[in-house]
C-alpha cells in the first residue's frame, strides 16, 4: 500500500517492531498512553479484512489521549506481516496468532490487575466476539468491543449465489485460490477525505477462499443460540455498528446481542448514518462512537 498522507495529525507517536512466529514475520504497533492523565488499561486490537494498523492512526492516538494503551499486530495472511502471502490463514492460525500475542501481553503485565479489553472490527469483530465464547485467554479480559462485525454480509454485499453454494466444495478442492473481495469504498465511509485517502492508497483488498469460507463460517455461528450461550458471562461487551454499514449486516450484529445471557452487560450501539468503517467516519459520528468506547473501558472493571 503506498505511502498517501492520512487525513489525521496525531499528538503522539507510536512504535513499530516485528516479532517471528510460526512461521509469519508480525509487525506490531503500540501506543502508549498519556502519562499526563490517568490509566485507563491496554486495548487488544484485531484488525479488519485487508486493513493496515496506519487506517486506526486517529482512533488510536485519541485512546492513548486518553490514558488508553494499545496493541496492535497485522495478522497472518494481511499486508504489513504477509505481504507475498496474501489471505493465507485459517481457522486455527487466526486464534493461535490471537493467544501468542495475548498471552505476551499477559505475561509481560506487572500489574496483575492490570485491565484487558478485547476490541476488534469487522472481521476482526468477528474474531473477538468468538474469543468471548471460546478463547483460550478469555477469563483474563475484562471487556470485548466489536465494530461492526462480520456476522453476516449485508444484502448489498452479499458475494453471487452460486459462489456461496459451492464455497465449502472450492474450499476443499483449492483453499488457497484467492479472489479480490471487490469492496465499495463508498460502502466503507461517508468522510470524503478518508475515502480520498483509501482510494489513493490503493488497498490489497484479496482473500483467500480458506480465509472467507473460515469468515463466513464463524460469524455464522455467532447467530447459532446453543453457541452464543457459552459466552463467558463476566465479560462485558459492547457492539458498536453503522446504521448505513452495507457491508456487514447490523440486523445480524443485533441477533447475535439478542442471543447473548441475560447474565451478561451487553450493549448494541447503533452509530447513525454511520458505514462500515465507523473510526474513519465523519468527526460527528466518529465522536459520538469514541464517547460511547471510552466510557465503556472506563466502566469496566479491573478485576
């Protein structure tokens, strides 16, 4: 992706490292937070499809504003970590990769109080809300945010009929055949000046047919009652979705909320006039999501 000016300033300034793991070279970023306010915590952050960690610049520097920490690695298969490997992953990478580097994190705290919360977008809201039923690491977070999350496309998205039906045979047959996901940009944000600058960076927006068919498959199974049950009940969750997202399809994000144990706090937010990509939005539906993030880490319990 070349190097376009992102339309955001930012106050501080984050560090970039890679680190080797089974096989993939991982770039990792952090963002430290303000010395100058309170600590609020570390944010986990699993990235959408086909994302760079530079598309979180503003989010990310306005949380580490805040007395938030972040981390952040590119996952196997994306362009920072996999660049001559692009979409190559699966299922049982995806959550490997999500406790290698969780549990680094976990190890390295020297608060054992220290807050953890989960946060990810799209397929990586995906990702995060499975790991609140299934992850290794789970009882060890705090909270788990989701923005707009891949449980289901949306009808405008939806990939061809036939396609669908015959995903689970190619997945079989050629799992590493890739296919380019043909997002709308328009579909991604209203901000003018961000769709500019996703237009002219020029995103490696290809797949896999392994790494859709796992996609697909898990959010899925978030709209699956006996499945959404087994959500570890002391953690908080917060699902942030666009009202105008016609990419992932906020009715589903909706059932899965619904499905959720009544013993959960859960919250379904839906951003209005808000696309896909609520952290690029416009500065008034961006603002209105970072409020309702903030105050959802700050109500969160250390322990």
């Amino acid at each position: 992706m070349p190097a376009a000016p992102i339309p955001y300033q930012a106050k501080n300034e984050p560090v970039e490292s890679y680190e080797d793991y089974n096989g993939a070279h991982f770039k990792i970023v952090r963002w430290k937070p303000d010395s100058s306010v309170p600590y609020l915590g570390k944010v986990f952050y699993v990235h959408g499809f086909g994302e760079d960690s530079i598309v979180y610049t503003r989010f990310f520097d306005n949380l580490a504003s805040n007395g938030v920490e972040v981390f952040f690695f590119g996952q196997r298969g994306a362009q920072e970590t996999s660049p001559k490997a692009i979409g190559k992953t699966d299922e049982f990478h995806v959550f490997d990769d999500v406790d290698h580097f969780l549990k680094g994190e976990l190890d390295a705290r020297t608060d054992p109080n220290e807050k953890f919360i989960m946060m990810g977008h799209s397929m990586g809201g995906g990702i995060v809300l499975n790991y609140g039923i299934h992850g290794k690491y789970r009882d060890q977070l705090r909270g788990i945010v989701a923005c707009g999350p891949l449980v289901e496309l949306h009808p405008k998205s939806q990939v061809n009929i036939v396609v669908r039906k015959l995903q689970p045979l190619i997945n079989k047959i050629a799992p590493w055949l890739t296919i380019d996901s043909g997002l709308n940009f328009d579909h991604i944000t209203s901000d003018d000046s961000w769709r500019k600058w996703l237009k002219d960076s020029d995103p490696v927006l290809v797949g896999t047919i392994r790494q859709y068919n796992d996609m697909f498959v898990r959010g899925s199974a978030l709209l699956d009652p006996a499945y959404v049950a087994k959500w570890d009940k002391n953690i908080p969750v917060l699902v942030v979705h666009g009202t105008d997202d016609f990419i992932n399809d906020i009715e589903a994000s909706k059932k899965f909320d619904s499905l959720l144990p009544a013993q959960v706090q859960h919250e379904h937010y839906p951003a209005a006039k808000g696309r896909h990509s609520l952290f690029i939005e416009k500065q008034e539906i961006y603002d209105a999501v970072f409020d309702k993030v903030i105050k959802f880490i700050e109500n969160t319990k250390n322990n």
